[in-house]
C-alpha cells in the first residue's frame, strides 16, 4: 500500500479511503495533508517540512460530529469534530464543496462504531500472530493453587461451570469449605445479581481473606436472610477473625439511598460479627464527569497560573485518594490478620478497585509483568467488570450513563503506587500506557464484552488476539529496570493529596511540549546512557588488555585483579536494553 | 570545666537537676569521647539524655522507627541508632551525624501525650508524660521521637524539658552564643584554623580567581579592576569586578555615581556563542551627565559588544516581601502543625499550594532566566540584568543562567563558584535576608532558597546533566538554617573582612554574664573564626556526602566554551546583527527600544549625548530578538549536551520540592517499601560501576602513558603539594573508595579551576615544556567525548580515552586507587577528596 507507506498495517487491516484534509491542530494552527481511514485506525500526515502524524485506533473514538455547514463563513469552519476517548479532540476541515465530508463522516462513523452498524470489531478481523499467546497467562486453578488454595477452610466450587448462579461470575468461585452448592444458592437470592460473597485472596501465614461480592438486597423494608448471614459467618471463622469487617466502598447516604431499589448494607442487628465501614467512594456517573473537567484543563491547553486550583476542582486526584486509602485499609485489615468483606452497589466496579489494588498491596506476585497481568484478568475481567459498557466498545452512544472511567482510575492508582514505590514493580510505565490504548483500541479480545460468559458465547479466546500476547512477545519494553524482587512486606502507598500526583506524560501526553519527557523519563534516560557507557568502557578496557603487550606488565599488575570486578557486577544487574 | 563551657550561663536557666548532670558531665569530658555512643565535638556538653526513644523515618530513610538514644547537648538534638558502629575517637569532628539537629534549626517543641499535645516552652510545665517528641524545624523537617514503654520516664520528661530550655529562641544576640557552643571550645578553634580551603572551586576573593573564571569563559576585552579594593567607590560591592578592558580605572570610578549604591555594570559570564552576561543596578537620575562620563558609561554597558539588551527584573519578578510572604505560608502549609490542628484540609491542600504563589515565583525566576539563556544563546548581544538594588533577582537570575548554560556549575565545585560569584562576593545580602539576628524581621527573605529550589526543578528535569545531586542541594538548605557560616553572615564582602569588630558590636550578652574561658585572649571569644559553608567535611558524615555527587555521563562540554569568540562563524542560530551601539530593553515578556531607557541618552536635561547616536535601532532587530525568545518558550530545543537546560513550565511541570518541604516524619508512611539500606538505587548501582570502569581506564591508561612518558611521574607530586593537607584531615579508610568516586565524579566536568591555582602552585618549574595551551582544554572534557578524533591516533595508543589530546600528562589527575603500585602510591598518599582531584600539571 503506497499512500501509507510509512505505516505499517496489521496483519487484517485493510485500506477504506484516504482523502486530502486540513488537521486543525492546536499547537500548530491547520495542516494541510491527507488522512487515512482503514478498519483498525485513522491516520494523518501533513504535507511540509513540519510533519505532524496522527494515527489513532478507531476504537479510541468516542463521538464524531460535523461541524459547520456547507454555508458556513470563515475559514476551516466546515469539517468533522472528533472526540477521542484517551483525552484528546481532533478537528478536521474540508472543502466546502459538494459534500466532501458525507464519504469520510459516514464511513468514520460505521468503522468507528462496528457494533452499532452490525459490523465485527476489529479484533476479530485481526490476524496478528505472536510468540506467545497471551490467552493462558490466567488459568484460574493454577492461580488459586499459587496461593495455596484449596485449603481445609476453603474449597473450590464448580457450581457456576454453566454460569446458572451468577451470570457474570467465572465459573470456578473459591468458597468456604462448610458451605454447601445448596448454601450458596440460596445466599445468590439475597445478593444483587447473584453475586455470592466468594475469595479473591488469602493471606498465606494469618490466612485472612479478601471476599468480594455485591451489595445486600435489604431494601426498605430492611429484609433479612438467615443463609447470607450463616455464610458471613462461615467466613469469619475460617480463620477465627473476632469481627468481620464489611467494607461498604460507597459513601453511606449512597449505601441508605440504595436500600429504594432494592439494595442496601448489612445491618448491625443482622450481622452481629461484623462492622461495616463506608469508604466514601463515589459512583461512575461522578468519576465521569471528573475526568471530563480533567480532560478540558490538559487539553489543549495547560493553564499555568491556577492550574493547581484548576486540578483540585475537577476531584480527580481526590478520588484517585479515596480508592487508594480505601484498599490501603482493606489491605491493613488483612495483613493484620482479619477478613475482610468488600462490596459496592453491583461489585464489579469499586469492588474490583478496592480488592485488585488491596492485593496489589499484600502480594508482591501482582507486582511482576506476568502477576499484573494475572491480577486484571482475575479481578477485572474474570469477574465481570462490565467493560463494554463502561468503555461503549465499538458502540455509537457517546453520552451512555454507563460508561465510566473505572478502570483509568485503577491504572492511575497502579501509577501512583509505582511513582512511591519506584523499585518495587517489574513492569513500567510503559505497560500502563499500553494496557491503556488497548483497553479503547479493539485490537485485542482482551477487554471486549462485559463477562466471561459473554467472552466465551464469542468464542474470544479463538477468533481474537489477547494483549498479553503483545506485551508478552516483547516483554524487554515493559520491565521497569529498577525492579528490584522483594516479597516479605506490605506496600502502603501515601493516599494524601500532598504526595498524589497528575499522571502527565499519560493525561497530558499529547501536548508537544510533555512528550519530550513522555518518551523516555528522565532517570530512565539516564540508566540507559549509563548502559551505554558501560558497554564502552568494557569495550575499551577490553581493547586495552588485549593490545597492550608491552606496557601490560605494569599495566596487569595494576588493573587486571580490579578489571575482574566489572564483568562481576554485571551479571547482578539486569539488563533489559 | 573544661573547653565549649562558655555556654554556661544557660546554666542558669536551666532547673537544678538538669545543671547539676550537666556540671557533672563536664569535668570529665574530653573532645572525641564518646558519651554513650555519641561522639561529641570537643567541649560539646550532654546536658540530658533518653534511653530506648525510636525515631521515626523519613520515607526516604526507608520509613519505620529506629531504636536508639536520644541527646541533648547545647549545641544540637542527637540520635544514636542502637547499632550504630562506634565512633572513631581520631576521627575529625563532625557537626552533625546523619539523624542529629542542631538547637538553632528547631522552631518548635511538641509533647504528644497518651491523650493531647502541648507546646513545650522554655517557661512551661509538663502535666503529662509524653510518648512522643516532634520536633518542628526551620529548615521544614519535622522529627519525631517515639519514647518506649521501656523509656524512663523521668528520662523522656527530662529531655523534653532539656530541648525545649536549650533549643534558640528567636532573640538577637542568641547567635554568638549557638556559634560558641559549636565551635567555641579551644580545639575546635585550633582545628577550624588548620582547616584548609577547597582548592577546586573558584571562591573569587582574589583578582586572580576573576582572572581565572574569564580564562575559563574563554571571555576577552575584559579585565579585573581593583579600583574597589578598600570598598571606596562601593561599599557593597566586592573588592574585585570585572570591566571591560577599554575603561581605565581613572575612567571607571566616574561611573560608580551614576548607579544605585554605586553598583556598576560588571561582567558575570560569557555563553560559549560569544554574548556577555552583566547585572547592574539602576541608573541615579539626578545626576549631570557630562561628556566623558557618558563615553564611559556607554562602554562599561556595552562591554565588548555593540547590542545591548537590558533585562529588567525590577518590575515583574517577586520582591523579597513576596517571597517572604510565600516562604511563610508555604512552611505553614508544609509543616502542618499538631498542636495548633489548624493544618490545611488535604482535600484543599493543591489549591493552597497555589495560594502560597511559591510555585508562580520559581516559574517566573526560571522563566526569566530561560528567556535570558536563549539571547545569550543567540549572538553577540551584552545581556544586562538590571534590578533596582542589584542584589537580590539579579542573584538568582544570573546564577540561573549560567547553571542552564554552563555545565561546569552543575558540578558541586563549579555550584559553589557560582554562588561565590554571584551571591557572596557580589553581596547578597544574606545576613539581613536570613535574619539570623531576628534584627531585620522586615528585610527577612528567602532569596536564596528560592534559587534553590529553581535549581532543584532543573535537576528534576534534567537529573542526568548535573553532577550535584538533589541530596546536595538539600544539604545545602538545611545549612543555612546554622548561623555558623561565615559564607551567610554577613551582607557583603566588606562586612566579611571586618567581622569580627562588627561582632562585637552587636553581641549583647545574654543575662548580661558571660565567663569567658581561661587563657584565652580578650577578643578570642567573640570570635570563633566561622567556616565557610562548603566545608562539608566539617558538617556532614562521609557516608552523607558521598550523595552530594552523581557521576555524569553525558559528554558535558563544547569545546567552544573556552574560546567562543572564535566560533561566531559557526553559529546558525545568530539572528541578531544590530547597529552598533542598539539598546533595548525587554520587560514582561517583550522588547522595546524607549528613548528614556539610559539617563544619558534621553535628550533632555544633559543634553551633551550627540544626536547621532540617538538613532533608532533597526527595526528588523526586534523581530530577531523576540524570535530568541520564542524559542525559548517553545523550547523546541531538543537537548543538547551544550544546549541551555530550557525547564518546561507548564502548570504540573513545576513541582513542589517533596523531598525538601514534605519530609517531616508525619507524611512518611509507617512503613514503606524496603530499599535494603546498605542497597543503592538500580541507576546509582550503574553510575558506580561506570565510574569504577572509568577510574580504571583512567588508571590504566595513565600508568601506560607514565611508562611511555618519563617526564610525568613527577608531576602526582606536584599535585601532591597543593592538597597535601588534607591528607591528615581525612584518613584514609576502608569506605574512601566511594569517597574517591564521588570526588572523582567531578573530572567529567572541565574544571579549568584546576588551572586556576597554577600560577600560584610552585609546579610550573616541574613542568617548564608543559604546553600552556593544554589549559584552554581541560582534558576532563575530551575525555568523556567517545569519538577518538583523528589526530589523537598520532599520540600514543591510549589518548583515544582523552580525545585528541596531545600530551599524555592530563591522565595523572586521575588518582589512582590505593593498590595502585609504589610510584602510584606516592601520589596515593594525598588521600581525602581533595587529592582525587589532583590537579592536572599542564
């Protein structure tokens, strides 16, 4: 394909329409140049010496919409407005004659949207290959067997093999050993969409758990069920915890507010063993607009004068605080050797924030390239955050009320945990950024639909590519070099507004003047020069012994016992460049 | 009593029990003895001590508590972990060991109790036991001891009480008697009298040293006038400033009139590309311009050039009341305070922070010099920084500029020329701005810390072109909160070199009493000769100041910066070519040419300058200027080695100094991820390993270019009489290795000071054929360039380590490590940091 040569398709992508277009961009003023539309990705290039490149993934488009009219005065009034779901808007114009934009705008918009035009998402026209298939990174008993379950207290159950007790449960639920299928059954009617109360994790010396479910179904008439409370009960004295601790990751008037349709907490009277704590975190239509007053303050432009005021009013680092400190206690509970019951509203949206980064906190396992991977798949999209929704797929309704930056918020928090903690996870930044794109992209199966039954109707493991197969084909650009493997202690991140910061070179990376810093960061940059320099030296220190015969008897005696040690210290370091 | 009890009339204030331990601990108190585990400076009292107290750590200490014992002695607040290696009874003394505060640094005494807290003064009385100690300093630490159930609680009663009596309140004349307790004792004065100075940075107290720094900017047509000398044409100025060559002194002392405070037009720095740098004070209006004087005055502004920008930092930079106003409220919000629980809500915390408008200055101090680095970049212009006083903004622009410009002020040596030069000599006025005296609560003003913290946002962003680290720099600041150096205790040169009559002078014994110690001449007491700050071995432990450096690895420096007026043809970026004799002015941003801009010039009143020079300056000019600084706001510059280091300055691009103002113990977390405390950061552990490699190519390199080259093996000890009294002052020990890196760290960077010294050093008769020009190009910097060039082939077979050099001798500055062989060893004996530099016998 010659027009876009200097971009490599992937294997499946295939050419839809190019056509001359003038980028408005807003660091730059207009561009002249032409655009690329295949079914994986928009592209653009200007003509000039100044070249500016877009290529975006259709998936990451969330709205398109004409703007001006074929009468509209001024110049560059008349094109397309595109709002992109990774924090950035584009603006094209065309010609203001005979309909130029109808072609580009209606075929934008069909491969933009798939689902909604009865066309496949790309995912499944790919036909990329890689090394590794990244679909068996997650294997659920391999995963439940790491950490040393099952065990006399707790057992594993089968008895969701067909999805007939929760619809958007895995099929294989860890649960307290006394618990019968029966039990369980029943403690799916008392929960909202029958998601029972099963193990996420296990704290292998105090044997502490962190159970996640969905809220009570309490309602206003505050109803009680002797089996769900039977069965709080059963896991608290899996391990002898004196007082079960429910956290409730909603703040209170939320939790009292859901009791109208039906929901609710668990009652002091009903659960006498218990306390419940309220963590004041707020629902996705608040996290949503949040991160829409974040998006108008990075982009364009960056204000300089009252950013920091500007930052605060848009709450999005003050809930990146609540999520952080709520697991933060999650995890102080368990680590000190009592159980802990998470839920939300539905359990798969705060809960799955709450628990993924609690266990993030406990294991260092989680912490490595492969554990991260293992931990999302587990507690993300095994158990039913409904990604679909939340991120609207290849689906045309940009303002749907379900969706929400949920999963954003985890990996910001995973951001900040890796900025405090600088040596303590394997993967980097990178992996993040990546995990980011390719959760709008639609170019792996990965987080496509909302459950593992809805993944497995699709036959997704099959027809599509995961993105661990990416990242795991090439792990050397994802590791963090300053890893360093350390497993006996807890991770307690600072949740405080004074050691928070704004993820820039992600929520600002398309401001020309970040991405200098966005490439590579600065002590990185440093690690590799010094990498660099090593090799040199070696080099030369190598040369020097080599070609130095006659000056060498001095020259041996002095320095060869000490120019053992370098190649010594080298194979402690790794070396992932 | 022996030594350091000229103190002792705090005795008086102090209840009786606490003086009589304190009478009974002194008669037998030697200087290195160690009480307890602490090592005490000679004539350093233990007035009260705790057992068994945990101190709580920093999250960059690795966070949890550490066990150990708790001091107060009349000179700081020390803790001794539990299994801290005992102290070396010959070792040199130490101020401050690593988790110790001196008693002028705290502010504030807080008892935490089973169920309040309280504000322990001097004057108040516990009513509880307290469980917990927080210590609430000016340098923006906050300590916090935790005393054990096992703690005596007599002991953690006493000790709070001790503190809280000892530590300085805000009083004048407190100040002489905290430097008494320090350095007061007659051991301590004997050694701070051996001490020598470091001989590898430019102090630019001699005309010789002003000499040096032109030779080392490669900057022509100016010489150094000592028509200031006895401080008779300005008293704030030092003794020694740099004029263009034109100007005699004759013509030079009618110029001082027309300036505020006679603070004249004088030259800062030469940016490779050929532009001067100069700062200057405003213009006196009211004053006859005659004839002569304007010709002079029109030289000494354009020194060697024919454009002349005058950068005002009068008018939109922060006056030292903001700063002032921002520094306080941006410790109030840092600290927090538990005892007045009036600490911001965390949830306000950002805006605050933006209310504190500390951020908006550093963005406008390095936005200002960002703009200046660019027209110094772009041509022959003479950048003028004019600020009403010349004493403040014109500090912390300068020096701004020239650490984004100049490699060489990024090392720890080059820094502290840098603000030899441009804050000490050129007379900051450190004294009243500190306020140590608490006399000049209105002219109090962190200046100076808001320079540090510019330069701090530098090395944040461009942590791998700085050989200083961001431990130094903080070290730094927490050094100016000690009224011990003589560096910041006065205001300007002459108050320098008379302090000890000013001392004097506004001593006022406290109580009226004052014993003075016996045998001792009348003025002695008064006057505990003051170390200048860059003494750091007297301050900090090895293990502390083995973080001040970072090895470099970028090739640093352009050859062209030693003689950049011969590279005027190569410079593509060159917009501006101007009438000679142009001025303009920029202010907020812009350049305007106004006719008032010199006093001289604006036809009326004076009347005599020619109407020929009165012409408009080109017109195209400006556009070519403000293309300059367009660049510069873009700072599309994509980083260069001897490109300016141009700070982005959006909004999240300029950062609190966590490190700095957030590292009291109650942010830290309990417990943090552990770093194994004996475990260096992956890229620290890379940097060593990078400079052992280089050390020993360096070595080997040298010792094949000795064998080949006879003549040199005199020269380590040559180098060997310029430093070898430092050999006593740091023995050598197991450890000195990392020493030696951390000082060796420094030869990336051309150090041409180590030129500096040769005319005075009696080595040139060692070398008589030394190439002189060897010195216009410190080998250091063709060292780190990895292209061998062409004619280094002809050298011998090793001088592609050092580019195209063409004698071999540069390698001897390279010491070689202890087990190097006999006639190494020779030159092994310089020890301590400052023989690792070595310097290089050209």
């Amino acid at each position: 394909m010659e027009p876009l040569g200097d971009v490599t398709l992937l294997p499946g992508e295939e050419r839809v329409i190019d056509k001359d277009i003038i980028y408005i961009c807003p660091f730059n003023g207009a561009l002249k140049g032409k655009v690329f539309i295949t079914n994986f990705r928009l592209y653009f290039k200007s003509d000039g010496d100044h070249v500016v490149v877009l290529d975006i993934p259709l998936g990451a488009i969330g709205r398109v919409e004409k703007m001006g009219g074929a009468s509209s005065r001024g110049e560059n009034s008349y094109g397309l407005e595109i709002t992109c779901k990774d924090m950035r808007n584009l603006r094209f114009a065309l010609k203001q004659e005979g309909h130029s934009r109808r072609d580009i705008f209606e075929i934008l918009f069909r491969y933009a949207f798939p689902l909604s035009h009865g066309l496949p998402m790309f995912a499944f026209l790919s036909q990329e290959k890689f090394d590794e298939n990244g679909w068996h990174v997650y294997k659920p008993m391999e995963e439940y067997r790491r950490q040393g379950l099952p065990t006399d207290k707790w057992r594993i159950s089968f008895v969701n093999e067909d999805y007939k007790l929760c619809d958007t449960y895995p099929t294989i639920l860890v649960v307290p050993y006394k618990a019968t299928d029966d039990d369980l059954q029943k403690v799916a009617t008392f929960r909202s969409r029958c998601r029972i109360p099963v193990l996420s994790w296990i704290h292998k010396e105090n044997q502490a758990v962190i159970v996640r479910c969905s809220q009570p179904l309490v309602g206003m008439s505050g109803k009680r069920n002797k089996d769900d409370e039977r069965y709080l009960e059963m896991i608290r004295e899996a391990n002898a915890t004196t007082k079960l601790t429910i956290y409730d990751a909603r703040p209170n008037v939320n939790a009292v507010a859901n009791k109208a349709t039906g929901g609710g907490y668990e009652g002091d009277d009903a659960y006498q063993n218990a306390e419940l704590v309220f963590l004041d975190i707020h629902n996705i239509h608040v996290m949503r607009e949040s991160l829409k007053k974040l998006k108008d303050i990075v982009y364009p432009n960056v204000e300089e004068a009252h950013w920091l005021s500007s930052l605060e009013s848009t709450h999005w680092l003050e809930h990146i605080k609540l999520v952080l400190s709520g697991a933060i206690q999650v995890a102080d509970k368990v680590s000190s050797g009592n159980s802990v019951v998470v839920h939300c509203s539905d359990g798969w949206d705060r809960t799955a924030q709450l628990t993924s980064l609690a266990m993030l906190m406990l294991d260092s396992h989680y912490r490595t390239l492969r554990g991260f991977q293992v931990l999302l798949e587990k507690e993300w999209i095994s158990f039913g955050h409904k990604f679909a929704s939340r991120i609207g797929h290849g689906d045309k309704n940009h303002a749907d009320q379900d969706r929400s930056p949920i999963f954003l918020q985890l990996i910001d928090c995973v951001w900040q945990m890796t900025k405090q903690f600088p040596t303590a996870f394997e993967f980097n930044e990178r992996l993040l950024m990546v995990i980011l794109d390719h959760l709008y992209s639609c170019r792996f199966g990965t987080f496509l639909y909302n459950c593992e039954n809805a993944r497995d109707i699709n036959h997704m493991r099959i027809k599509t590519v995961s993105l661990w197969s990416l990242v795991n084909s090439d792990t050397a650009t994802y590791i963090n070099p300053f890893y360093t493997e350390e497993s006996s202690r807890v991770l307690y991140p600072v949740a405080s507004m004074r050691h928070l910061e704004l993820w820039v070179t992600y929520y600002i990376r398309w401001n020309p003047r970040i991405q200098q810093q966005v490439c590579v960061s600065p002590v990185e940059q440093r690690f590799r020069e010094l990498l660099a320099l090593r090799d040199q030296y070696l080099k030369k220190l190598q040369e020097l012994q080599l070609s130095d015969s006659s000056p060498s008897a001095h020259l041996s005696n002095s320095s060869t016992p000490s120019a053992a040690s370098p190649t010594q210290h080298i194979t402690h370091l790794h070396t992932p460049f | 009593m022996l030594t350091g009890s000229k103190t002792t009339f705090k005795v008086r204030q102090m209840v009786p029990d606490v003086k009589d331990r304190m009478l009974s601990h002194s008669g037998h108190h030697t200087r290195g003895r160690d009480m307890f585990g602490l090592c005490c400076l000679p004539g350093e009292c233990v007035l009260q001590r705790a057992v068994l107290v945990r101190k709580k750590l920093s999250a960059k200490e690795g966070g949890g508590w550490l066990a150990g014992t708790l001091f107060c002695t009349h000179f700081r607040v020390a803790f001794v972990p539990q299994d801290s290696p005992k102290p070396d009874d010959n070792a040199d003394p130490v101020l401050l060991g690593d988790h110790d505060v001196s008693l002028s640094s705290i502010e504030k005494v807080v008892a935490v109790g089973p169920s309040r807290t309280k504000l322990v003064t001097p004057n108040s009385s516990l009513k509880f036991t307290p469980e917990e100690l927080v210590l609430y300093c000016r340098d923006l630490r906050v300590i916090c001891f935790l005393f054990d159930r096992l703690t005596p609680e007599t002991q953690a009663v006493e000790i709070t009480y001790t503190i809280a009596k000892t530590y300085q309140p805000l009083k004048p004349g407190t100040v002489l008697s905290f430097q008494n307790a320090a350095l007061g004792s007659i051991e301590m004065k004997q050694f701070l009298s051996n001490r020598r100075r470091d001989p590898n940075m430019n102090w630019f107290e001699s005309s010789i040293d002003w000499e040096q720094e032109l030779e080392r900017a490669g900057a022509t047509g100016w010489r150094v006038s000592s028509v200031n000398d006895r401080f008779e044409m300005s008293t704030s100025l030092s003794r020694f400033n740099v004029v263009p060559q034109k100007v005699l002194d004759t013509e030079l002392k009618k110029t001082f009139a027309h300036f505020n405070e006679g603070r004249i037009p004088r030259w800062c720095w030469r940016h490779p590309r050929g532009s001067d740098l100069l700062r200057m004070a405003s213009f006196q209006n009211n004053i006859y311009h005659e004839k002569d004087d304007i010709r002079n005055l029109e030289l000494v502004l354009f020194g060697v050039q024919q454009v002349c920008v005058v950068v005002d930092l009068g008018e939109e930079m922060p006056s030292p009341g903001d700063i002032q106003l921002a520094h306080t409220r941006l410790r109030a919000l840092c600290l927090g305070d538990i005892s007045a629980s009036v600490s911001v809500p965390d949830d306000k915390w950002l805006s605050t922070l933006e209310g504190t408008h500390w951020l908006d200055y550093i963005r406008s101090c390095l936005r200002k010099a960002a703009e200046v680095a660019c027209l110094l970049r772009g041509g022959h212009l003479t950048v003028v920084l004019q600020e009403p006083e010349d004493r403040d903004m014109n500090c912390v622009v300068s020096s701004l500029v020239q650490v984004m410009c100049d490699p060489h002020c990024r090392t720890v040596a080059g820094f502290q020329g840098l603000v030899q030069k441009e804050w000490i000599m050129a007379g900051h006025r450190f004294l009243s701005r500190i306020n140590y005296h608490r006399d000049s609560d209105k002219e109090e003003a962190p200046v100076f810390l808001l320079f540090l913290d510019c330069v701090w946002q530098l090395w944040t962003q461009f942590p791998s072109r700085f050989q200083l680290s961001g431990d130094y720099l903080l070290a730094l600041h927490d050094s100016l909160h000690m009224p011990l150096f003589s560096s910041f205790l006065a205001n300007c040169q002459r108050e320098r070199s008379r302090r000890s009559q000013h001392l004097s002078q506004s001593y006022t014994p406290v109580n009226g009493l004052r014993e003075l110690p016996r045998g001792s001449s009348p003025q002695d007491p008064c006057d505990p000769p003051l170390p200048p700050v860059w003494d750091w071995a007297l301050q900090y432990s090895s293990q502390r100041r083995a973080r001040f450096t970072q090895p470099v690895t970028q090739p640093s420096c352009p050859p062209p910066l030693l003689n950049g007026n011969l590279n005027t043809n190569l410079d593509p970026h060159r917009h501006v070519d101007g009438m000679a004799g142009s001025v303009f002015f920029l202010s907020r941003g812009s350049f305007s040419s106004p006719s008032n801009l010199l006093p001289w010039r604006s036809g009326a009143g004076s009347g005599s300058y020619r109407k020929s020079h009165r012409r408009a300056p080109s017109a195209e000019m400006l556009p070519g200027l403000e293309r300059l600084l367009r660049a510069c706001s873009l700072s599309e510059v994509r980083p260069e080695p001897h490109e300016p280091l141009l700070p982005l300055l959006l909004g999240p691009c300029v950062k609190v100094w966590r490190d700095c103002y957030l590292r009291g113990a109650l942010h830290a977390q309990a417990f943090t991820h552990p770093m194994p405390s004996s475990m260096l950061h992956p890229v620290e552990q890379l940097a060593w390993e990078v400079q052992q490699m280089r050390d020993k190519l360096a070595q080997a390199s040298s010792t094949s270019s000795s064998s080949s080259c006879s003549s040199s093996s005199s020269s380590p000890s040559s180098s060997r009489t310029s430093s070898a009294p430092h050999g006593k002052q740091e023995p050598r020990r197991s450890d000195s290795n990392l020493n030696q890196n951390a000082n060796n760290g420094t030869f990336l960077f051309p150090s041409s000071r180590s030129a500096c010294y040769q005319p005075a050093a009696p080595r040139s008769n060692a070398h008589p054929a030394a190439p002189l020009k060897a010195t216009s190009r410190p080998p250091a910097a063709s060292f780190t360039c990895p292209q061998p060039r062409p004619a280094g082939r002809d050298g011998s077979k090793h001088t592609f380590l050092f580019g195209h050099q063409p004698d071999n001798r540069p390698a001897q500055r390279y010491i070689p490590p202890p087990h190097a062989k006999p006639p190494r060893s020779r030159s092994g004996s310089n020890g301590g940091s400052s023989g690792i530099h070595g310097n290089p016998p050209q």
